[in-house]
C-alpha cells in the first residue's frame, strides 16, 4: 500500500479514481460540501489530499486543513472515506501524523464525521473530545424552484 500527499498540480491524476468515494461524502454530507467544491479546495490547495493507493487503484483518502487557534495549530481532518478501511486508515494516518509533526503542529483534530468512524480514530490514537448535533428547520420552497 502507498500513502501519499497529493499536490495540487496532480489532482487530475488521482481524481477519478478517489471520485466514487467523493460521491458518497457529498450523499452523506447532506449539502456540507459539493464534488466541484470539494475538487476547487484541492486544486487550490485549501485542504490537502491525502490518498491511500494499491495496485493503482485508490482504496481511501483522507483531507487536511491546517487550523491556527489563540494557542495551537493543529491539523483538521474533514473528509475521509473509501473502501475496506480496515487496510488503510491506520497506514495512512501514521503519515499524515508523522507529517504533523515534522510541521511542528500540536496535534491532529477530526471535525466532523459519522459515528462509524469513530472506532476507526480511536484505534489511531483519538479520543472523543466534542459532540456535533443538529436541527434542519422545514424550508418553503416556492414551486419550480427546488433542487
């Protein structure tokens, strides 16, 4: 397995290939975040892409952001997702913690995701630190103009 940080000016080689998986952030991300979105933070390097490939087939990806706060940068891990993650995950996030490191962050954060990943953190060293809940409010949307 090879884990690699993808830079900005070889996004199109690797896109396709992590584009299923892209597919059913945007599905689960109910509106968060858009596939030309997500592409144009890449491309512009706003997040950092981080892919776990085999064989020349992509088995998972991972997106960084370096957030500064009054006393602490830390890296911020907002989209992860792929295919028996059990084979990759850890692999990766050793990488993406060494590379913390040698950047001289203070540590690692995981802003959002689904409960299913939790296990998948916590065996990478996380702890649970905050709770994110939400109440979508019914919206009237005139006729003809809904999605």
């Amino acid at each position: 397995m090879i884990y690699t940080l993808v830079p900005p000016q070889h996004l199109n080689s690797v896109w396709l290939k992590i584009l299923p998986f892209v597919r059913r952030l945007v599905v689960e991300g109910e509106g968060r975040i858009s596939e030309m979105a997500m592409y144009q933070e890449f491309a512009q390097a706003e997040r950092m892409l981080w892919v776990a490939v085999e064989h020349n087939e992509a088995k998972g990806f991972i997106s960084t952001k370096i957030n500064e706060y009054a006393k602490l940068k830390m890296a911020s891990l907002e989209y992860c997702a792929g295919e028996e993650a059990d084979q990759w995950f850890l692999g990766l996030m050793e990488v993406i913690e060494n590379w913390a490191k040698d950047y001289q962050l203070d540590g690692i954060e995981m802003v959002c995701g689904r409960k299913g990943w939790t296990r998948k953190f916590k065996q990478a060293g996380f702890t649970d630190k905050f709770t994110w809940a939400e109440k979508r409010f019914e919206k009237d949307i005139p006729d003809g103009q809904g999605q």
